[in-house]
C-alpha cells in the first residue's frame, strides 16, 4: 500500500461537524499538524471529504 502525508491547511471553523470528525480521525486537530497514514479504501474516502482542508503528498 501507498503511504500518504497529510498536512492540515484550512481551518475547521465554519465547517460541518462531520468534516471536524474526520480530520481528527485522520489525526489532525491544528493548522500545520502532519500526520502519515496508509492509503487503503477507507483513508481514501475520508481524504476525499475534507480534500479542501488538507495538502496531500504521496510518500
């Protein structure tokens, strides 16, 4: 599998509790925090959700 970067960019303000829910269980709670995670279908689906809030980078 794949491993993927993940670097919050945007805040979370203003936003959808459900998008709020997402960031933190890909790891990420401030602007700035990283987190490594393996792309699997899952980790896929939630990156496609809040894909406006974060930067990706292949590993």
């Amino acid at each position: 599998m794949k491993k993927v970067r993940l670097t919050q960019v945007r805040s979370v303000i203003n936003r959808p509790q459900s998008q709020r829910d997402t960031l933190v269980a890909l790891g990420l709670k401030k602007i700035n925090a990283t987190s490594e995670r393996e792309l699997n279908p899952q980790v896929e689906g939630m990156v496609r959700k809040v894909a406006h809030l974060i930067k990706i980078e292949e590993i």
